[in-house]
C-alpha cells in the first residue's frame, strides 16, 4: 500500500485488491449465524428453533457492536499513530484495546447470565411458547459461554488488518466459519442434540477464531504487546472509543430493529390469517423473519466489503488531492453495488422458494406464504438499501461521519422503526407492516443521494485538500458495518 500504488494504479485493479479479502471476511462471518439457522430448519426443531434463534440473535448483534467499538476504534487509532511514526503510541491503541476488549466481553457475558430472562424478554420471547422458549434459553446460555471468544476474535480483526495482514485476518473468520459448517451437522444430528448442539459448533468456531487471533499478536508486523503497552491510558481509551462510536452505532441500530421487529410479529401474529384461514401465530413469523434478516445480511455484507475496499483508496486521493480519482472510485464502486442489488432483486421477487427451502422443506401452507410475502415486500427495495449501506461507508471515506451515521440511521432506526410501529399498530397485520422497510429505503436513499452529491461537490471545488494532514482526516475515516 505504498504512494504509487493509491495515487496511481489503475482503480479496478485496487478495488479489486482491496475489496475482495473484505467482501469474503464480510460474508464469512455473516455465515456464522446463517450456517446455524440452515441446519436447524432441518432439524427437528425446524420453525421453532429458527424463531429461537432470531430471539437471541439480537444479543450476539450486541456483543459483535462493543466489540467493533473497541477494535474498529483501536485499529484506527494505530494506523494514525503508525502515519506519524509514533510507535509506542502505536503500541498503546492494540494494547489498552485489547485490555479494554477482555474487561467488556468478560462483563457482557456476567451479565448475559445474571439477566436471562430479562435479555429474552426483550427480545421476543414468550413463555407461553413453551418449546421455542426452552430452545431460545438452551441457544442462549451456550452462546454467552462463548462471548468473550467471540468477542476478543472479532476485535482483534481489525488490528490484524491495520498490521497490513487482511488474508491473516480473512483467515481467522474463516476457518472458525469452516469449523462452525462442519461441526453443525455432527452436534445437531449425529449426537442429537438439536438447537444447543448448533450453539455449540458455533462456539467451538468463535474459538478457533479466537485463537489464532491471538497467536497473531505474538508475530505482529508493526504493533507489540507489552506491560507498557498494555497499561491503562485514559486518553488512549477515550480516543478508541470515540473512533469506534460509529461501529457501534451501526450494530445498535440493528438491535433496536430487531427487538421492535420481534415484539411487534409475536403481538399482531394472532391477528394476521393466512389465505387458509389460520392465523400465523408468533413461531412462523420470528422465524421467517428471523431468516429474511440473515439472507439480507449476505448481500450486505457484498456491498460492505466492496465499498470497504474504496476506503484507502478514497481517504488517500482525497488527502493527495486527486479529486478525479476520488470520483472514479466512487462511480466504479456505485456501480458495482447496484450491479449486486440487482440480482438480489432478481432472484428475492422471481425465486423466494429457492431461498425459503434452503432453511428446511417440511414447512406448513402458513410459513412458506409468510415467507414468500416477507421476502418479496421486505426485500423489495434491495436496490436502494445497497446504495444506502455503500454511500454512507464513502461518505465516512471522505470525511463526513456526520452525514454517514445520519444516513445509516435514517434506513436503520429512524424512520424504519417508527414506520413499523404505526403499520403494525394501525393495521394489527404484520404483512402490512413489511412495507415499513421499502418506505424506508426510498426515503433513505434519496437522502443519500443528496449527501453523495454534495459531498462530491465539496471535493471538487476543494483543490487545497492537499493541506488534509494524514490525521485529521484519518481520524473521520471510520470504518462501518452493518
């Protein structure tokens, strides 16, 4: 990643360069949780335990989002530290990060053991379903065990990247991936124990992970783990955490969809009927909603890799002044997001049985009309949403983490959540409340639109960005995900 390559090599090659190790790390993780809700749906458990594992998919979101807080924010304050040839201030972000990363995953998994019931609550679950709560408890306190592993390994990551090792870091995430497909079948099947042994394989995988994250910090490139390094700063903290607000952010968003989603299917679920005449209850929603999320969150993860991918190239042109090569970027990566959309639609609208029996065949009249309704009205503004999820990444790429989180927000909880809440409220159906995510992103991509456009016109006039130092514009460019 040197002068020449950034301000000069031809803008597909480095995309394709940067992008591509970003897009299978994305994915792979993203299969962590899609892998377990496959496997499931063929299990006995079936719809019940998919609907458990959409209750507590929420709280692995939650865990996943403090641990981008940390890492993502550690991570960038070593990369500036490293432009600066500050190398024990280097040394201190991987460091007090990885102090603070153990101290919060520790204290996250207490607490997911101490306030059970109350987590579930929230998130959907309901007593009175007597096996999907059972599911959703035994799903539940496994995956806690694992938090720490799992949270100490995705943190890690991003360090591991800045260390100039993003094939190291895609590997980590992906043999614990691996793990997790091999041995889902074995726990679930072979030794029978269903909806825990899923958890299980998976926490086996977040291990693996885990501990190959940490054999890095022993062979790190640049970055070295020492009793200074590792010494409390509070300053230090301070900025890790400021940097990696906008990671969290993004994770939180996803919660507070969720939990609002979960309650609002397990309410109205009784008092929406399906053309047979029967109502879809609160088990077939949760669970087809809960596998929409998961497949929406593959092509997601696409659009995020590929335009996590522009972000060197972006930050560096903008900071060098190349304004054209900037916007080159931009076009290139814009178009390969829709090109993405696109397909998705393609397949959602014209194939959703495909997509449906991939989750298991045995399903009632009831579930696969819900599922074809979900995935064809839920997802029917795929397009848009990949723009939004792309241009607030470049947004963030050049310099606006404001208009970045807004636009994140606004897709995400703004006007998503409230949408939902008065559709479901005001219908009592909760096929009526799926339009609440195309209103949604036809409100948030125009918005987009107008952020992208403008900041693309602040560049051009901005023919003094050479006089950007490094820092100050690193420390805006904070990565995103979602």
């Amino acid at each position: 990643m040197n002068e020449l390559d950034l301000g000069k090599e031809k803008i597909t090659r480095l995309i394709a360069k940067f992008s591509i190790p970003c897009v299978i790390s994305m994915v792979v993780a993203a299969l962590y949780n899609i892998v377990d809700q496959i496997f499931i749906g063929w299990s006995e458990a079936g719809a019940f335990g998919n609907a458990a594992t959409n209750i507590v998919y929420p709280f692995t979101v939650l865990a996943l989002g403090l641990a981008l807080l940390i890492g993502d924010g550690a991570a960038s304050g070593f990369s500036i530290a490293i432009g600066m040839n500050e190398k024990k201030r280097a040394d201190k972000f991987v460091g007090n990060g990885f102090v603070v990363l153990v101290s919060v995953s520790v204290i996250l998994c207490i607490l997911g053991f101490v306030f059970r019931r109350n987590i579930l609550s929230l998130f959907g679950a309901n007593p009175e379903e007597e096996l999907c709560y059972q599911y959703a408890t035994d799903y539940f306190l496994v995956i806690c065990a694992g938090l720490p592993f799992y949270m100490i390994g995705q943190g890690l990551n991003g360090s591991i990247r800045a260390d100039g090792s993003p094939k190291y870091a895609m590997s980590c995430t992906l043999a614990g991936a691996i793990a997790n497909l091999i041995l889902d079948p074995v726990f679930i099947f072979v030794f029978g124990m269903g909806v825990k042994g899923a958890a299980i394989a998976t926490v086996i995988g977040q291990i693996l992970t885990f501990g190959m994250s940490i054999a890095y910090l022993f062979r790190s490139k640049q970055f070295k783990i020492s009793k200074e390094s590792v010494g409390l700063d509070l300053k230090v903290i301070v900025k890790i955490v400021t940097v990696g607000m906008a990671s969290l952010i993004v994770q939180l968003s996803i919660v507070i969809i969720i939990a609002v989603n979960n309650n609002l299917l397990g309410k109205y679920g009784y008092e929406t009927y399906a053309s047979t005449g029967v109502a879809y209850g609160a088990v077939i929603p949760l669970a087809v909603v809960g596998i929409v999320m998961k497949v929406f969150g593959i092509v997601v993860s696409v659009v995020i890799g590929i335009s996590l991918g522009g972000q060197p190239i972006i930050g560096f042109n903008l900071g060098a002044g190349n304004t054209e090569r900037v916007k080159e970027t931009i076009t290139i990566i814009t178009k390969l997001i829709i090109a993405v959309g696109m397909v998705s639609f393609l397949v959602f609208e014209l194939m959703p049985d495909v997509v449906i029996n991939l989750f298991g065949s045995k399903n009632t009249p009831e579930y696969m009309e819900y599922a074809r309704l979900c995935i064809r009205i839920f997802l029917g503004g795929i397009i848009l949403t990949c723009y939004i999820k792309s241009a607030a990444i470049m947004l963030q790429s050049m310099g606006n983490s404001f208009k970045s989180t807004l636009l994140a927000l606004l897709r995400d909880v703004i006007i998503f959540v409230p949408a939902s809440v008065i559709l479901a409220t005001v219908s009592h159906s909760i096929v009526t409340m799926l339009w609440a995510a195309v209103i949604s992103d036809v409100l948030s991509a125009t918005i987009g639109i107008i952020f992208m456009r403008s900041s693309v016109k602040e560049i051009s006039k901005a023919e003094t960005t050479k006089s950007i130092t490094i820092s100050d514009l690193a420390i805006e460019n904070v990565k995103d995900r979602s």
